[in-house]
C-alpha cells in the first residue's frame, strides 16, 4: 500500500513538473512531424487539460498575420533568410520532404496510445480550451507553409538560388 501512495505521489510530481512554463517556453524549434519523445507522452494528458501548452513560435505569429507581405524583402538574401526561419519551425517543405520523414514512429503511437486512454478525451479538449488552443496553432502552420511557398514563388521569379526558391520546376 505504501509503495503505491509513493508510486502515484512521484507520478503526480512528475506531472506537476512536465506542466511547469519552463517545458512551454516560445521557441523557434520544429514544430511539424516531429517525432514525440518521453517527455511529449507524458505531457499528452496535461495537454488535453490544458495545463501544458506548446507556445505558437514568432515566426508563424508573422506569417500568420502578413502572410503575403514582400516588406524588407527586396533581396534575394533577405528572401533566403525568411525561408530558411520558416523551414526551421515547419521542417523540410514537399520539395525536398523525403518518405522517411512520413514514417509512424514508436513515439507517435505511444503519444496516441496514452491519448486513447484519456475517457471523453474530445469533451474534455474542447471543456478545457485545449482543442482550440491546437486549432489556432494548426492555422499558424498553415500560414507559415503558405507563407513559405509564396516566398518560394517571389524567389523563383527573381531568379533567386534555393532555399529562396523550390528546389526543382
């Protein structure tokens, strides 16, 4: 009996620990198809109770707000610079995405196994402000890939070298 009030005591910690702002910090790191670790299976529950938030990056804030905005970007190297930031959050985009990248990996099907045990896990999301905290940042990637490929597009019209352009066509 004491060994399970301790186990379930260094769980809770555990928990209170991977909710803390310092794991929600607002960050340039990749924030598509990347393949959860430990730590983002643990969090999985405190992100349906929207207790642990992954923070929308800056990057896809601008995006998101201008995402057809050519200012400051007279040259091809400013050009460049604003693709490669993108790229740094968003992953490789379809011109050089390769299949390995799209494989199920161990820690997605732990994330979505630890998700499935959750009871009424949609209620809950969208009770808690979780599913529309996901929602505002799947339209702050899909402004940035937008953002990304109208760059691309300016860039091959200038004539620019890749990343500023697709890498083929």
């Amino acid at each position: 009996m004491k060994s399970q009030l301790c186990a379930k005591s260094l769980f809770a910690g555990l928990l209170v620990g991977l909710a803390t702002p310092s794991i929600a910090q607002v960050s340039d790191q990749r924030v598509t198809d990347r393949d959860p670790d430990a730590v983002d299976v643990a969090r999985t529950p405190l992100k349906d109770l929207n207790l642990a938030k992954d923070e929308i990056p800056p990057v896809l804030i601008d995006a998101a707000s201008a995402p057809y905005s050519t200012q400051g970007l007279g040259r091809c190297r400013a050009l460049i610079d604003e693709v490669r930031r993108l790229d740094a959050v968003l992953g490789p985009d379809l011109d050089v995405a390769t299949d390995e990248e799209k494989n199920i990996t161990a820690g997605k099907v732990a994330q979505s196994v630890v998700g499935g045990l959750i009871p009424f896990r949609g209620l809950l999301r969208e009770a808690t402000g979780a599913a529309d905290r996901k929602r505002r940042f799947e339209q702050a990637i899909l402004a940035g890939a937008v953002r990304r490929g109208f760059l691309k597009g300016i860039g091959q019209q200038r004539g620019c070298a890749f990343p500023g352009r697709p890498s083929r066509g």
